[in-house]
C-alpha cells in the first residue's frame, strides 16, 4: 500500500528541476509533508470517486494544489529558503504549459474532425455492411488499436462502441465483449505511439525515448489486444444481426483537415526532433493553420443560411444555427481535463519538492529493481490514473536503459485495461452502455486481459533481449 501511496506522490516538475531542490532537504517527516500527503490522498479519493458523487475530478486537485504550494512555501521558508519555492512552481507551471497547449491543439483537431461527421461517417459505414457479430467484434478492435495511435483513445473508444451498440444494442454478451475488447484495443495501440497516450507523450517530451523508438512496442503493443481478442470471441456467437441502414457524408473539408491534421503531427515531430523545440510549438503551428482553413470554411458556408440565425445563441453560447467557427470547437475541448493535468501536476509537484522523489526512488527502483518496478507500475494504472504514476517515474527520473523506458511505457498504457476504471476509454463506455458494460461485468474477464499484459512483457524481453 506504501508502494501505491508514494508512486503518486513525486513532481512533474521535478522533471526539469529536480536539482534545483538541495537533496538534503526533507520535508517527509513534519508536519508540512505530512499534511500535503493527507490532503493529496484525499483530493485523489475524491478523483476517484468522480462518477458515485456526481463531483468533476478537476475541482478537488485544484484546490487541493494552491493549499500544497502554501504548506511547501512555508516549509521552505522555515527552512531559510525563500526562493526554491517559488522557482520550481515555475518550472511546473512551464511544464503544464507545454502539455496544455499541445492537448488544447489536438483537441480541436479532433472536435473539428468530429464536426464536419468523419467519424460519423465511419460509423454509418460499418454499421451498414451486414458483417456478422464475429467480424465485428475484430473490425472494431483492429480500428480502435489503429487510431488510436493518431486520435486519442477516448475518442477512438467512444466511436467505435457506437458501432457496437448500432449493431446488436440488445445482444448483451456481445456489447459487453466488444466494450472490453475495443477498450484494451484502444489502450494497446496508444502505448507504441507519442500521440496514443497522455504518459506516452510525456516521456517523448521528457526526453526519455525518442519518437522512433516507441514503435519498437507495436509487436508487444498488438500481443497486449490479441490475446484477450482471441479468447472472448470464442464466448460470441457467429450470428448475422440485420444491417442498419446509416448513411452519414462528411462535411465539406473533412478530408483535408484529416490530412492537416496528420500534417501537423509531423510538424511536432520535426519541431521537437530536428529543431529542438518543444513540440507543442509544431502543434500550435498546425492549429494556427486549421484557424485559417476554419476561416475559408466560414466564408464559404455562410451562404448556406440566411440572417436569421444572427443573434440566437443556445446554452452554451454557440450561434443556434451559424457557419462553421474554428473558435467553437476549440471551445469544446475536454476543459476538465486539462484543468485536472494542471491540479495533478502541481500537486504532484508540490510534494516532490517536500522530498517524497527520494523515499519513492529508493522503495521500487533501488529496493525492487527496474523490471519489477516498472511492471507495478502497470498493475497500479489500472487502480488509480496512470498520468500521475508517470509523472512519478519520470520524476524519479531512474537510471534505465531505453528497453526499461519503453517497458513502463507499455505497462502504463496498457495497465489500465485491466479494470474498466483504469482509463479514461474504460471510464466511457460504461456511460455510453450503462447497465450492459459495467464494472463488474469488465471484471469477470480481467483474467484475460491479465494474460494479455503478461503476454505483452514477456513479448517486450523476447524482442530485446533484457535480462529480469
């Protein structure tokens, strides 16, 4: 229990200023430290129990990060040090922004995607083919381990279940099997990506792996989907449910902004590998691009409606019936969670600088060892949100080779899968199939997806040679 505790508890910031905090300095055993741990555990009860009390996990990390840089300011302070404090809120917020600006750019791509019906227009496609329950079942699971290495999982997720409920909404076995398998699907294909994953991003910025280098985890990656695939299609059965007549077209420049988006991540790409720049920097580039097409989409689409939309708004303050704006859909981001990344990495932050980095380090790299640390850290995923277990390792910032960066980069990504609340794809869909796909129902085939992490590691040390 210690292990999960304190894995939760190192700095993002730490990540460009772990030196900047003199060693010697602990503040784990007063009051200060001990304090911010009990508030952070709290704060994080609360996160999870998100759905049970109806309360957005971003609002107790929040207020849970300005009491903890209090107590470190006056843990400082009474130390003698009035100016590490707020030196390394700097670097945290400096880290946050970087992260913030990438995801808001990714974000609107994807809402604008999501807008001119290109997933839509996937959805009816599938639908309307009359595949048996049996293809279904790995056309799903194939798309959702293939986008998702592009568009987020949760997105990838979300379409590709609607698929399933289209199909054969009142075949329960089914909905429930083609839940779990596109939620371990989406998860194993974010993990071999920089752009599949919140932790996988984090390490490429981090330095920690390079971007060609993720692709290495494709073969452990696809093991990780297909061997709990190829055990729960046995339990379906080869039936033919009748074809849904779906026809969705894609909007006028759906098909470039796919094409700009693709473009824009290799922009990240060149900006951070060849150029040294941060790669938010080519995403916010891109996003300035897809401002400017959004601008010519405008202009051509406000012949499409007369005046009269002029002045009506509805509850959200969107026009009730206006051309297309850029500016809606980057209003539509995912605004909780990104104020839940900057409440989680100041407060992971704020207790790294109190001195839990060190007392971590030495509880699962020195005493338990790279490997085995690095497979916890896949199993606690799945319990508690695998951003703010990253942000510990990468905070520890453990002397590992490349083939140990790209382990736990495996294991965070894919841990999650076993538990339906262990990501945010899982999180999802038992609220799009609420009472079919649930908890419990995820549970009883834990076993399999188990097999499919274990599988995936051992796949991971047959490919590279590593030593246990």
């Amino acid at each position: 229990m210690i292990l999960l505790l304190t894995a939760l508890l190192l700095p993002s910031a730490a990540l460009a200023s772990a030196d900047a905090v003199p060693s010697t300095v602990d503040f784990t055993t007063t009051w200060f430290g001990i304090s911010a741990l009990i508030l952070f555990v709290f704060a994080y009860a609360l996160v999870i129990g998100e759905e049970a009390l109806n309360l957005r996990k971003s609002k107790p990390v929040m207020v849970a990060a300005g009491i903890i840089w209090v107590l470190v300011a006056l843990a400082f302070n009474a130390h003698g040090d009035v100016t590490s404090a707020h030196s390394l809120v700097q670097h945290n917020i400096l880290e946050y922004a970087e992260l913030l600006l990438f995801l808001l750019s990714a974000m609107t791509y994807v809402n604008t995607m999501e807008e001119r019906n290109v997933f839509a227009a996937l959805r009816g496609y599938l639908v309307s083919k009359g595949l048996s329950l049996k293809a279904i079942f790995w056309l799903t699971g194939m798309l959702a381990f293939l986008i998702s290495p592009i568009a987020d999982n949760l997105t990838t997720a979300l379409v590709m279940a609607a698929v399933v409920m289209a199909v054969a909404r009142d075949n329960t076995k089914f909905v429930t099997l083609g839940c779990i398998n596109i939620v371990v699907a989406a998860n194993a294909g974010g993990a071999f990506s920089p752009f599949g994953d919140i932790t996988t991003l984090m390490v490429w910025q981090n330095g920690a792996v390079q971007f060609q280098e993720f692709f290495a985890l494709f073969l452990p990656s696809l093991v990780n989907w297909l061997v709990p695939a190829a055990i729960m299609v046995m339990f379906l059965p080869d039936a033919i449910p009748a074809s849904v007549s779906e026809k969705v077209f894609v909007k006028r420049g759906g098909f470039i902004i796919i094409v700009m988006f693709l473009a824009t991540i290799v922009l990240a790409v060149l900006f951070h590998s060849l150029l040294h720049l941060p790669s938010m920097l080519g995403m916010m580039t891109g996003l300035g691009f897809l401002k400017l097409y959004g601008y010519k989409l405008k202009r051509a689409s406000i012949a499409e409606y007369d005046d009269s939309f002029s002045g009506k708004t509805q509850l959200d303050g969107s026009p009730a019936a206006a051309p297309f704006d850029i500016y809606h859909q980057l209003q539509r981001s995912e605004w909780d969670t990104l104020m839940f990344f900057y409440g989680v990495i100041l407060c992971v932050g704020g207790l790294g600088a109190l001195g839990y980095l060190n007392l971590t380090s030495h509880l699962m790299y020195d005493q338990l060892g790279a490997s085995w640390a690095n497979i916890l850290v896949g199993i606690m995923s799945a319990i508690v949100d695998n951003i703010p277990v990253m942000f510990a390792v990468l905070s520890m910032s453990p002397d590992m080779s490349v083939n140990q960066w790209l382990l736990v980069t495996l294991t965070a990504g894919v841990g999650g899968s076993l538990l339906s609340i262990g990501s945010a794809a899982g999180v999802a869909l038992m609220g799009q199939a609420r009472g079919t796909y649930t908890f419990f129902e995820h549970l009883k085939w834990s076993w399999a997806v188990l097999l499919g992490y274990i599988s995936s590691i051992a796949t991971h040390y047959w490919l590279t040679g590593m030593e246990f």
